[in-house]
C-alpha cells in the first residue's frame, strides 16, 4: 500500500489520482520504470541507482552520490534538500534496520523524486486522520518521515512482502530558463590560461569499461588512433590517483552516474598527461548503459569544471530552533566508529566547509615532536599516507604546526607546507588539534589559487578541529591500544618461532617471513661475519615472488647500508634512486634516446615493476647482539609509500629479538663445524684396498652433531701384506672422550707399524691412558692384524679388550664368537692380554660392531648378542657392503626412537678364489 501523508489532512485515497504515485514493482534501480509510475505529467528524462551497505559510512557515501548526481543535473537549489532527507533515510535503513539501502534517483520536467529502499518491512509506520504531535525532532525514531513531509512537496511509503520504500519529490524553484550559472565579466589577463586550440577529448566506455569511441581530439592530445584503443579497456590507459580510507576507482567511478575530477592518462610515448575529466552515464535506446568522458588537458580545467561550491555556514542551531551537537555538525551523524573513518570524514568535511580542493589532517607522535599524514583528499595521498614532518619546521608562528597559520600564496614561501610540495596549491590554512593543552595533531584546507583564506577561515577551522579533537583523540588511542595488543601477541609468536631453531639459514628466513608482508612489502638481511668484513646480503624476500629476483639483482648493484649500531630505523635512499635510475634509463632506452636499441628491451617491464616495488620508503634497522653489531634487517615499501611509527617500533622490538636469535645459530653453527671438523679428524680420512678382502664401514653420531663421538675404527697397512684394524669405544662424549679416542687411534698406527705385536699394542696404549690421570677414560677395543692368503683364505690375530666379541658368519649360516672376552684399558696398570688367530676361510664374515649397536632399546627390550647373531644369520652370500648396510637397518628397526648411541660397523668377507 501507498500512503501518502500530508500534516494535517486525512489519509490519502489508495487510488491513483492524477497527482499520486502508483506503488513501484521490484528492486530499485532495476528493470524498466512502468509507465503508471509517475504522475501523468512528469517525464522522466534521467535516472541514477546505487545499493549501500549495511554499514555507518554508506550514511556519508550515499550522501555524497546524491549531491554528484544533483549537481550533475544541474539541480543545485534542491541539493541540500535532498542530501538532509537522504541521509536520514539511508540511516534509518543502514544503520537503525540493520539492512543494505538502495537509493533511487529521478529526474522530471518538473522536479526530482529520490527513493530509499530497504529490506525490513515489519517496522509499522504511523497513519491518523488528524494532525498529530510527532514527538521531538531530535529523538532518535522518526524523524525521517517529519523531514520528508517537512521539506518534500510530496512523499509516501511503500511496503512489499520483502522490502519497504520511502519516496518523496522536490519540486524545481522557479528561475530564469537557460542560465544555470554566470560570471562575471573579467579583464582577459584574468582569463583561463589555454594553449592556443583547446582540444575536448570525446571517450565513450561500454559496460565492461572498454573504449568504443573515440575522437579526433583524444588522437591528437594522446596519440593513438581510434583503431589502436578501441575495444581495450580504459583502465589499460588510466593513472588514476588512490586515496586510503577509500574505495572508489576509476571502474567504480565509470559506473557513478556523475564524476568529474583529475587523473592522468598514459600517451603513445609512455609519458602520463595530466587530464581533467567529466564523466556521464547515459544508455541508449536499448537501455544498455555507457560513460561518456570528457576530458581536456589539466590546466584547461576551467572548460568542463563545475564552478565552485558556495561555502556552507557554521552553525551549531537548526532551523527549527534546535539546539544540535557540534561535533554532529561537522562529523555528521552517525560518527564512523573507525580512526581512519573518522578522520577520512574530518578531512572531507574541513575542505567542504571552506570549500577548498584539499585538505589534511597529521597526527602527533607520542613525544610531540612529529606529525605523521594519516588522512588526505584531494592530494596525492599514496605517495603522503604516513609520511612524517617535524611539528617545528622553523622559527616564529607560521613554523609551528602549535598554532593557527594562513599561508596566502605559497609560491612566496616555498617549503613552508612540506606536506604540499608540488601539489600545486598556494593557499592554505593550518589549525592544531589539541586536548588539555596538548598537541594531539593538526588539520589543514588547501586551495589552488592565492589569498583564499584569512583569518576567519582559521577561526572557523579551530573551532571545528576543537570539537573533534577529543573525539579524534580516543580514537587514536583506542587504535593504539589494538595495535599494541596485536604487537605483544606477533612478538610472543615471532620469540617461540626464532627460539625453536638454530639453524642460520632458517632464522634468516623466518626473520623474513615474520616481516613480510605483516611489516613490509620487501625484506632484506645483511649480515657481518666480523668486524672486518663487509655487509653480505644474506636473504631477500617480496610478497610478489615474481619480484623477489629483481629485487635481488638491484641491492646486488649497491652499496650496503653502513652498519651503526645506534638503535632505532634510519631512512635508506640507495634503493629507491638506484631503482629510479634503472627505470629511467631502461625507458630512455626504449624510446630510442639513450644510445641503445630503439625497440623495447624484454626487460623493461621487470626494470619497472622492480622500480615500482622499492621505490616507498626503506629502513634499516641494525641487528646487535652481544655488543656487536651482526648485520641489518632491511624494509620497504613500494611506490610512495610510508612506514607509520607503530610499526617501526614493532619491527625494532623483533629485530633485537631476531639478532639475538642469529647470533644463537651463528654460534651454535660455529660449535658443530668445529665438532664435525674434530669428528672427522678421529676416523680415518678413506680405507685402503686390501686384496683379496672386502671391507665395509658403517659410522653414525648419535645427537644432531653438537657433540663429537667416542666410536671409533680404523683400518690401515702396516707392512707388506699385513693390515691393522680396530674398532673401539671411549667411554662418554665430548673433547675428554675426543682426547682419549685421538690418543688411541694414533697410537695403534704408530706402534703397530714400530712392529709391536698385538698385546704389546695395547699394554702400551693402555698405560698411555692412565698416564692422563683425571682426563682418561676407559676404552673398549678390538684390535686385529690381517693377513691375505695365496689361497684366498685370511689370517687374523685378534685381541678384544672388553668390547663385544666379534662374529663369525660361515657359508653354511653358523654364527660363532671369533675372540675371546679380555680386560678393558684404562682401568688396570698391569694386564696380561693375549692374541687369537683366526682363519677366514673363503665365503666367510667378519661382522665387529660397537655396543651402540648391540645396546640398541625399545621399551624393556634389547637387540643384544644373541639379537645381533639372528641378523647376521640372514646375510648369507651377501657382500659385505650389504651385510653392513642390512645390519644397520635392522638396528634402526628395532625402536622407533632415534639412536643415543654412537654405532659403528666394521664388516670384513673374504669372497673367494675366482675360477677361470
């Protein structure tokens, strides 16, 4: 039903007259409109739809398509009007039913209808005969239905099963027909300055954003011919500038019903020409909609620009006399409940107030001493977002960002604004933003021509920012505090990631890892072997790994940041200019203008790709550990780009966390090269070919390396014909067992070749380990001399002092002991040792292992002798080698735990006579 109110009269008749609006069918903004829609003599002759979010900032966002579209048309008187009785709709819908609003707009001959939809058609709205008293404006219900029958010429509700809809009409003012606006007459030096002919590009864009038309005008100012672009999408042709805080684009924009602003477009010669633009969306006959730009070089704005806004008045009273929040004034209702929101809407809110083309707002660091860019328009804001500027940029006032400033022409000081450096405005006003007493930010309106504002302006900016400065402040901290609590949280992640390795390549990469892209787009770490080496780049990583070699290829080209061991970040430069001198040269080269090849180089993309990666802002920051300085963790942004305070901290806080870390694992991969080194000078470098016999030998470390072994064998000649082999056990780890294991293993060669037979061997090395006092330890050891035979059998003479008996595997599968048990060494000074021949006859295998082997557990279980003789029973007619290698299989079967215990295998097998 359709109910049409009106203060004061009776219900409406729910037929159609010919002054009432039937109920409209389906969605909004879809399908075509019926024809019994509108009244008998409306025409409509435009139409603009958008759907908003279930979110405060479609509130704002809704308000700024209705005001676009308006002043698109051409319907500035109604403007207002329409922006109040909109917002509050969208907020009823957005924000109190909690559903996506869409918003309608119609043009007429004689006015314009706006319709708000949403999709919570429970909510009842009040129907009477007879006036009524609605209760006070500024509640919170209803009082956007009094707004509509306050100020619209006509209005109702409509309700659907799925949806409800307010609709009302504001009928045009009268006025003089054919002028929209005028200007005064002026003298020719004050003129819009153009370049002889003034050239108006004609583009037209289909619904997937591609070009189908293109004009003679938009060949010469670009040039491309309309085959070249046709059918390519704009967005291929389009530098369009980004804004943070918001979302729209230029896809976004070519679907707005109306959008005018700057951009630049990328020429035939590579060169970006700045343009102004003038968007329409229109549809044809067919209904299928397009965009018709406009556009006409940068300074030739004056042709298609809308004449300037006049300047809203500051007042805190409505027109009814009531009072209203200040900060509801200038904010609007309801506030965005984001930092970033809310200081997005201050900015856009200051510059419309004094009606400026930009506007800024920094917020203080901590100690007052910096201002950093946290929201922008109408500037270039990728390249300012998070930028920093000193609060006392100079001496007097106009160099204190602690005081109200007006800069009339800035081309008179130039610098004064850091912040608005080659942005092409001249004037501007500057206020802090204060909370008892302290410095908490400062906000700025720009415009692009001198002597815009002046001392009023300044007052009336003051009072805004001090009645957002609390607001603005809580905000702030709140976000602070979410920032530190999700600090605490990476930090305590990031110390258990690090602490769980001590390997340095890992930590390397971890510490990269932890920082891109949490913290930065790009990493690189620098480390320093010692205080006399240089810097080395160690690891680079990029969220694009495409990027990651590039990027490489460039920090290779320079030189590395100085290792100062101040803490803190430091700006970096070498990157960015060496990326922007690559880049140019490479575009210099393929425009045939630096002496190369003319035609494109494959290269080109990835130089500038690289260029565009590195080319934000780069800290360092030095990892110390120790007192010493052991490299730098590097970090960067693309293009533009800034690091906010928050986390530069944040990346301080995990580089003294990350250096400490490094230091670890360069110790500990110092320790092991040194234990490794030290393990492999106790065996012997290669075993030698001994004719007749084969040999094997299996050694394994128990541990990750961290501690030198105390197994060890040897195998070496003695004479002529004759070998000396052992294989024996220190007990315990360490550089006590190192020392005892290099004793022996020296001593059995040396003796062994002075011609000392077995038992001599040993009583000698015996008495040299006691003569070590608190350092011996004592020593199991099997020691053997071989001797090949013309047979092909073997002679051995075997002494086994306290080490497990080695075993002898027969053709036929027997297993039998080849020693007898004897005293260990190192315990007794007198030991009376004897030797044990042993003949190995052809097929036979000498199996000697270390108890690592024979000691090998699982729960209560034991591989032990008896274990051990049940293996070697199954490696029958095997070579050594596999004999070896199945016996150390089936050791590291038995339990599932790694080793911890040294295990060596010493595996000898005569094969026998070959026949012919």
């Amino acid at each position: 039903m359709t109910t049409g109110l009106h203060p004061g009269g009776p219900p409406q008749d729910p037929r159609p007259t010919e002054n009432q609006l039937l109920p409209r069918q389906g969605q909004a903004g879809h399908g075509p409109l019926p024809a019994d829609d509108r009244t008998r003599s409306s025409v409509i002759t435009a139409r603009a739809a958008a759907s908003f979010d279930p979110v405060g900032r479609s509130v704002a966002t809704a308000r700024s398509f209705v005001r676009d579209t308006l002043q698109g048309w051409g319907f500035a008187d109604i403007v207002d009007d329409a922006v109040v009785l909109t917002s509050e709709l969208v907020t009823n819908a957005v924000v109190h039913a909690g559903t996506s609003a869409d918003v309608l707009c119609l043009r007429s001959d004689d006015g314009v209808r706006i319709e708000v939809a949403d999709h919570y058609p429970e909510r009842e709205i009040p129907l009477q005969g007879s006036a009524v008293n609605m209760g006070n404006p500024d509640r919170e219900g209803g009082r956007g239905l009094q707004l509509c029958a306050a100020l619209a010429g006509r209005w109702g509700v409509e309700y659907t099963p799925t949806r409800k809809q307010v609709w009302f009409q504001l009928d045009l003012p009268d006025r003089a027909v054919g002028t929209r606006t005028a200007g005064p007459s002026l003298p020719s030096h004050l003129l819009p300055l153009a370049d002889g002919r003034v050239r108006v590009a004609v583009v037209q864009i289909d619904r997937a954003g591609a070009i189908n038309a293109w004009n003679e005008d938009a060949e010469e100012l670009f040039g491309y011919p309309a085959e070249q672009v046709v059918g390519k999408p704009l967005t291929d042709l389009a530098a369009w500038p980004h804004t943070p805080g918001t979302s729209t684009g230029i896809v976004e924009a070519l679907k707005l019903s109306r959008w005018e602003g700057s951009y630049g477009l990328r020429g035939a010669n590579g060169r970006v020409t700045p343009v102004y633009a003038s968007h329409l969306r229109v549809r044809d006959t067919g209904g299928e909609p397009s965009t018709v730009c406009l556009l006409v070089r940068d300074h030739e704005r004056a042709v298609l620009q809308t004449p300037l806004r006049v300047s809203a008045t500051d007042t805190t009273t409505s027109s009814e006399g009531h009072a209203s929040d200040p900060f509801e004034v200038f904010i609007g209702s309801p506030a965005p409940d984001d930092l970033d929101g809310l200081l997005q809407r201050t900015v856009e809110r200051a510059r419309d107030m004094l009606d400026g083309d930009s506007a800024f707002l920094l917020l203080a660091t901590d100690d007052e001493t910096e201002l950093e860019v946290r929201a922008s328009t109408g500037l270039p804001s990728a390249r300012q977002r998070f930028a920093r500027v000193p609060v006392e940029a100079g001496t007097g006032r106009y160099g204190s960002a602690r005081m109200p400033a007006v800069h009339e022409d800035l081309t008179a000081v130039p610098g004064a604004v850091p912040l608005l450096s080659g942005t092409g405005m001249r004037s501007v006003v500057t206020v802090p933003l204060k909370v008892e007493g302290r410095l908490t930010g400062s906000l700025g309106v720009a415009a692009e021509s001198p002597a815009r504002y002046s001392n009023e302006e300044a007052l009336r900016l003051q009072f805004a920012a001090d009645r957002i400065a609390l607001a603005v402040e809580s905000a702030r901290l709140g976000e602070l505090e979410r920032l530190r609590r999700g600090s605490l949280s990476f930090l305590v992640e990031a110390s258990d990631l690090l602490a769980g390795t001590l390997d340095r390549d890992q930590t390397l990469a971890l510490m990269a890892q932890m920082t891109v892209p949490t913290l930065a787009t790009w990493c690189a770490v620098y480390t320093i072997a010692d205080q006399a080496s240089d810097p080395y780049l160690s690891y680079v990583l990029h969220e694009d790994e495409e990027r990651i070699d590039g990027l490489k290829a460039l920090l290779s080209k320079i030189d590395p940041p100085d290792p100062v061991p101040t803490p803190g970040a430091r700006v970096w430069a070498a990157p960015a200019e060496a990326a922007h001198t690559a880049a140019l040269r490479t575009s210099m080269r393929s425009l045939g203008l630096g002496g190369g090849p003319s035609s494109v180089s494959s290269g080109i993309g990835t130089t500038l790709a690289t260029a565009g990666a590195v080319g934000g802002e780069t800290v360092v920051l030095p990892l110390v550990a120790r007192n010493r300085v052991i490299g730098m963790l590097t970090l960067g942004k693309p293009t533009d780009e800034h690091f906010r305070q928050e986390i530069l901290e944040l990346a301080e806080d995990l580089s003294r966390r990350a250096a400490l870390a490094l230091d670890n694992a360069r110790l500990y991969s110092e320790r092991t090269a040194i234990s490794q080194s030290l393990q492999r000078s106790l065996l012997p470098p290669e075993l030698p070919h001994i004719e007749g016999v084969e040999v094997e030998v299996i050694y394994r470390a128990a541990g990750e390396g961290n501690e030198v072994g105390g197994d060890f064998y040897d195998l070496f000649p003695i004479r002529d014909g004759a070998y000396g082999f052992a294989i024996g056990d220190v007990c315990g780890t360490g550089p006590e067992a190192a020392a005892v294991t290099g004793l022996a293993r020296h001593a059995l060669r040396l003796l062994a070749r002075e011609g000392y037979g077995g038992p001599a061997v040993l009583d000698r090395l015996n008495s040299a380990i006691l003569d070590e006092g608190a350092r011996s330890r004592f020593l199991t050891l099997l020691y053997g001399e071989l001797w090949p035979q013309q047979d092909g059998s073997a002679l051995l003479k075997v002494v086994c002092a306290g080490h497990p008996l080695p075993l002898r595997l027969r053709p036929d599968g027997t297993v039998e002991p080849a020693a007898e048990p004897q005293p260990l060494l190192g315990v007794m000074d007198d030991l009376e040792l004897y030797e044990q021949e042993v003949t190995l006859d052809p097929g036979d295998v000498l199996l000697c292992v270390t108890d690592g082997v024979t000691e090998r557990r699982e729960g209560t279980r034991m591989l032990g002798d008896d274990g051990l003789a049940d293996v070697l029973t199954t490696c029958t007619g095997l070579t050594a080698g596999a004999v070896a290698a199945r016996i150390m299989r089936a050791v590291e079967r038995f339990a599932s735990d790694a080793p911890s215990d040294d295990m060596a295998i010493l595996a000898m097998r005569v094969p026998g006579l070959q026949k012919d």
